[in-house]
C-alpha cells in the first residue's frame, strides 16, 4: 500500500539514515532495516531473506524486488508447511502459497509526543517473561514470545507485586525504534496506565537520539485516536500478511499479496 508521507518526522535524503537498501524510507521495509541494522545480531538468512529466531519474533524480511530465488530461499529457510510473517509486504505471493491472515494496519510515528519518564514503572526482565505472557495473553496486543524481551528495553506497572500493565521495543531500524505490547489488565483500564508507559518508553528512544514509531490494526479506532492526541501521526497503511509455504514446491506463477 502506498503510505501517506514517505519522509518521516526526521527527514531524510537519499542514502540518509532514513533508507535502506531498495526501498524509499528505512520504515517502508522496517523489518528489513531492522535486521540489517541495529538488530543484524538476530538475523537467520538465507540469500535475500532474514527473519528472527522463532521464538524472538515472527517478522520475515523480503526484499522490495521479491522474486522466485527468494521465495525459494524463503522456502529453505522456513521448511515445508511452516507459516511466516510479512510486515508491509507490497509484492506477490506465489499462487501455491497459502495466505493464512491477512491484517490491515497503519503505521504511525512521532509527530510531538510528549514524552517523560514513569516514577512507577520497573524495567522488566528474563525472570519477568512468564507474568508477561500471561498479560498478552490475556489481552492480545500483538505478538510477543518467550525471547522477545531481548529485541528491547520493556517496562511494567505493577500493582500488588502483580504485574498489569508493560510496554516495550520491537523493531528498530535505523534511526528508529517501534513501541509494542503495550497491554494493561483490564480490572486497571482506565486509569492511563498505557499512555504513561507509552510516554516512558517513547522517553528513553528519545534519549538514545532516535524516534519513536508504532504500528496498530486500522480497525483499532479507540487505540488510533489514543495515538493520534498523543502525538503520533499516520505516515502509511500497512498490511500485516501470513503465508505458508507448501509442503511441496513447483513451478506456479505469482498472485498478488494485497
């Protein structure tokens, strides 16, 4: 899908911290800025394609000119009948592939956020990663696994020893860091604990000299408006794609993914 600015709140020149490599704006393939940048230390490759260890993230990296070497590589790299994850993909799938989810979202970034640090929140852990799971879980905000602590810094609230509400990084290209999971109990809704764990993480991103961005479900209007007064602003739509590979590959021709 075409996004709605392709420059971002920093700006950027061709070449500039903001691109990488076959694509217009580092957060046009921001797993693929991700895994090539800051988080290459993750990346399992083969050829063109990287993804994340299955249990860091389920993101795969395409790139933008995807051809059948890669979906071949993508193939060896998965195995037969394994199900990945495209963020923002915009090419083809071959028709043999099984789309298994296809989830419209957007793209925001900062665009005046105020930020600042949380006297409450605690920075959370390996020893914390079961309490956490169990709060996804139980509300859903996206996906995180048992390692997916290590792509960031992750902050709680906690109330009675319990923990009921965290946020925390995920994808960070270049320049840029993505704020994800944000979840809270939903006995504690309602008390702005989301925004003020927001504003934390969003602080310590600032603090490193880079920007916040984040993604959401276009669907989620409550949690888009929460962004929007924030201030973030939309730069795209986005979809999120899962396909499966077959469990046997032949010659097919492409279909599109969108």
């Amino acid at each position: 899908m075409n996004g709605t600015d392709a420059s971002g709140p920093t700006g950027s020149g061709a070449g500039g911290p903001n691109t990488v490599a076959g694509t217009a704006h580092v957060l046009d393939n921001p797993a693929l800025g991700a895994l090539t940048g800051p988080h290459a230390h993750f990346a399992e490759r083969q050829g063109r394609v990287l993804r994340y260890p299955a249990d860091v993230s389920p993101w795969l990296a395409l790139p933008e000119d995807t051809d059948a070497e890669d979906w071949a590589d993508v193939a060896a790299l998965a195995g037969p009948g394994a199900e990945i994850a495209l963020p923002g993909f915009r090419g083809e799938v071959p028709e043999s592939w099984e789309v298994t989810f296809r989830i419209d979202g957007v793209q925001l970034v900062d665009d005046g956020l105020a930020t600042a640090p949380e006297p409450e929140a605690v920075l959370l852990g390996p020893a914390d990663v079961p309490e956490m799971l169990d709060l996804v879980e139980r509300t859903r905000p996206g996906p995180f696994l048992p390692r997916t602590i290590e792509m960031g810094t992750y902050l709680g609230i906690r109330r009675d020893g319990a923990l009921i509400a965290m946020a925390g990084e995920r994808l960070h290209p270049p320049g840029w860091t993505e704020i994800s999971a944000v979840c809270t109990d939903p006995a504690f809704r309602g008390e702005g604990l989301a925004t003020r764990l927001i504003r934390a993480v969003a602080h310590g991103i600032r603090e490193r000299g880079e920007t916040p961005f984040l993604h959401t479900g276009a669907q989620n209007t409550t949690a888009i408006r929460l962004y929007e007064a924030l201030g973030f602003r939309l730069r795209r739509r986005i979809v999120f794609l899962g396909v499966r590979v077959p469990q046997t590959l032949g010659q097919s021709a492409a279909v599109p993914a969108l």
